[in-house]
C-alpha cells in the first residue's frame, strides 16, 4: 500500500471491522476512498502535497474533492482527512474512536 497502513490494519481487525484499501464508493464515479470500514461508513483520506501546491491545494483540485467528499457524505460516508504526516502519527484513532463512541 501506498501509505503506512499497518496500525489502522491492526486497529480494524481488533475491532472486527473490515479494511478497503482504494474502496470505490460510488455506483456512477471512479472515485476511491484511500481506505475504507464499510461497517461503519468510515473513510479515510490521505491528502498529499497540501505544503507544495499539489493537487489537493490547487483550486481545480480543491473543487473536485469538494464534489467527491460531499457525494461520499450524500451517500451516508464520514470522511476523514490527514496530512501523510498526521496519518503516520495514528491521529485516525483518536477520530475513529470518537465516532464510533458517538454512534452506540
């Protein structure tokens, strides 16, 4: 995979929850979550080069993620968005966690 996925894989398994990596969640459009928890509706996005102008920092791209994230949130997602940097940190868990505690 193309991120350090290993903690979220080990945390979703302690929790019974299936993992998707690249899980397209859209009946119509390409679009793919960088990870999915389909049980709970959960995604997770890494968005890179958000400190060197890359796509996700760009006005063009910005409009296309708006489109995505809120078609994912038309269709029940909660989508969670990292830096690679704050992914790495386990950041995840703390909003996973929380959201799940809010849900039962």
């Amino acid at each position: 995979m193309k991120h350090d996925d290993v903690k979220l894989r080990d945390w979703c398994k302690e929790k019974q929850f299936q993992l998707i990596p690249e899980h397209k969640f859209h009946p119509i459009r390409k679009w793919r979550f960088d990870f999915a928890i389909p049980k709970i509706f959960a995604a997770i996005e890494i968005e890179g080069g958000v400190f060197i102008q890359g796509r996700h920092s760009r006005g063009s791209g910005m409009v296309k993620d708006m489109e995505k994230y809120n078609h994912a949130a038309a269709l029940g997602w909660a989508v969670f968005r990292f830096t690679p940097a704050q992914f790495r940190s386990g950041l995840w868990r703390d909003y996973l966690s929380e959201y799940i505690k809010e849900r039962e």
